[in-house]
C-alpha cells in the first residue's frame, strides 16, 4: 500500500502549491505579411505565409 514513510512539511506542501509551476502565455508575434498575430516559427494560418513564402493558398 502507498503510505508516506515521513510527513511531509509545511514548507515543502507550500513550495509544491505555489504558482511556480504555473503555465506562461503562448508567444505571439506579428505577421509580416499581413500584421495579424501568430505563433512564432508557424505558418501564418491568415495569409498562408511563412518566411516570406506562400506555402498554402487561403481564401
């Protein structure tokens, strides 16, 4: 059966329930193309450009 072998202490119960481990935003950027925000290193799914080229065709 699990059962903890020693306490856990209120430092360590706080430091694991802190917001340390809190996601960070996904990054944005604007695309030059088109000025419409996008993931960075991502095809822009507005226009269909990335690094200056148009790989897909959007309507």
């Amino acid at each position: 059966m699990a059962v903890p072998k020693r306490r856990v202490s209120k430092a360590r119960r706080d430091k694991r329930r802190s917001n340390v481990w809190k996601m960070e935003p996904v990054a944005l950027v604007k695309c030059p193309q088109c000025g419409e925000a996008k993931r960075p290193h991502r095809l822009c799914t507005a226009c269909g450009y990335y690094n200056g080229k148009q790989v897909i065709s959007v309507d």
